[in-house]
C-alpha cells in the first residue's frame, strides 16, 4: 500500500473490533513498513529511552525488553505514524473522524524468555477517559499462537476497571480510583474466551484500551518476538489526571482534565478521515 492509502475494511471485521475488542487485521501493514519498523526497534534498543525496562534478571534466559514515548527521536516510529496507513486503520475500527497519536509501545522477548506478560487492560494506565480508542499490535516476526498474545473476548464491555500492575507482577498505588484487583484469571481460564492468532509479519492485531489481555513468554529457542504497538485514540477522547501512578506518565502535558487530547504530544494524524476512506 502506498503511504497516504489505506484498505476498506470489512465492515464484518469493524463490527467484530467493536462487540469482541480485539480482531485480527491479516496482511494490512506493508512488507516496507515493517522493515522501517524493525530498523527502529534496533535502533531503539541500542539506544535506550527514559522509559526503558529489561524484565529478565541476568540469570534468567532470554531477556524481555520494553521501551516506549519514543516516536519523535526515532524517524522509522515517527514516519510510520505519520506516512503509513495506521491511522487510517484506527479511523475506521474506532468510527472516529479524528485520530490522535497517543504513543506507541516496543515489547520485544528474545528466544527462551519465560516471563508472561501480566493479565491488565490499557486504559486504567493511561490519562484518557473514552471510549474511542485503539491499539495495534504489530508483529515483526512470525508469532505461533502459543507465543501470541491472549485477549479475553469482550471484556472491553464489562464496565469493571481493574489495577495497572507493573509487568514484574506488582500491582499500582491507584487504589482511590476505585479500580478493583484483577481476577486470578488463570485459575478460572475455562470461564473466558480467549482471542489468539497465527501472525506473520502484515498481520496486526487491533484492541480496545479497556481489553483485558497477557501474554505468555516466547518458548522457541531461535526466534525472537518483535512487536510494535502503535497507539490511537479518537473523537470522544479526554484528557485525565489519575489520582495514582500513570504509565507513561507525560510529566510535561499541560492540558487540564476534560481538554481534548490535541497538543504537540499527542499530535492530529487525521481528521475528517471517518467519511473519505480511500478505497484500494
């Protein structure tokens, strides 16, 4: 696809994202755009950012590596939001005319790392209130179903807001904003249905800030698990300061609770783009 295009989606597929909150997008982000991507996440864990975590100790195998709030230091990040179809992609799914750049993730597990990413949904971390939101999950390696991410089926709808945690397992001091502990989510696994998928590189996955997902560590000895999470958010997005720990915490915003997430850090990518989707 050429930057500045994007595809129709499905209207099957947008209505899936909208009841399930999480929908696999196949073959939507370019093989160039994928080398772009992967270029910078090299980049970007050669030269750490602020916000840098390693969650493997030095005696544990693999490693698991997490950055994030590096769009405008990195060209291949900051190209891919503002060149490539993604936010083209979030328009559509979200049913917003207006999309805003909100901050993309890195999480990278080298082969053999054990670690799983924690059971949490997005939003409780974030400083936005709304419904208009979404994530795109992009691998840059193949991803076996085993390795992938795990979503829990509607859970975006449940209207329950649950603790951050730290990905070493420790929950946020957020405890006065009324979210409540996650569930041992493990331990009634059969309750749940869980979204997971065979990904190529192309493929995405696309999910709502308040669907609650985890992951398990990479068991292949050889491969690596690169993913790129590029984050969105749409028309009925607010600005909120959370009375507890926010992660990222973008110390530096001005806004006041309630303003329209528009400013330098959290830029327009597109408005308008709802009603003139170009077909390909």
């Amino acid at each position: 696809m050429e930057a500045g295009k994007t595809m129709r989606l499905d209207d099957d597929l947008i209505a899936s994202f909208k009841e399930f909150g999480a929908v696999l997008l196949p073959k939507v982000i370019s093989e160039g755009w994928v080398k772009k991507l992967r270029e910078g996440v090299e980049y970007n864990m050669a030269t750490p950012g602020k916000y840098t975590r390693n969650y493997t100790d030095k005696t544990s195998p693999g490693g698991f590596f997490g950055d994030y709030c590096n769009w405008d230091r990195i060209p291949e990040y900051k190209s891919f939001f503002f060149e490539s179809p993604a936010a083209d992609l979030a328009s559509q799914l979200m049913g917003s005319s207006k999309v805003n750049l909100f901050h993309e993730h890195v999480l990278v597990k080298e082969p053999g790392t054990q670690e799983r990413t924690p059971w949490h949904h997005d939003q409780p971390y974030y400083c936005v209130n709304g419904k208009d939101t979404c994530s795109l999950w992009i691998p840059l390696d193949p991803v076996p179903k085993e390795t992938c991410v795990q979503f829990i089926a509607k859970s975006h709808r449940w209207g329950r807001w649950f603790t951050p945690t730290k990905f070493v397992g420790i929950d946020y001091a957020n405890k006065d904003e009324g979210f409540e502990p996650m569930p041992d989510i493990d331990s009634e696994i059969n309750r749940y249905e869980l979204l997971s998928w065979d990904l190529a590189p192309g493929d995405c996955i696309a999910f709502n800030f308040l669907t609650v997902h985890g992951a398990p560590g990479n068991i292949s000895k050889v491969s690596r698990r690169r993913a790129f999470a590029a984050r969105f958010t749409g028309d009925d997005a607010r600005f909120v300061r959370r009375s507890g720990e926010m992660s990222p915490p973008f110390p530096d915003v001005s806004l006041k609770p309630g303003d329209k997430l528009d400013c330098e850090t959290f830029p327009v990518l597109l408005e308008g783009a709802y009603e003139r989707v170009i077909s390909n």
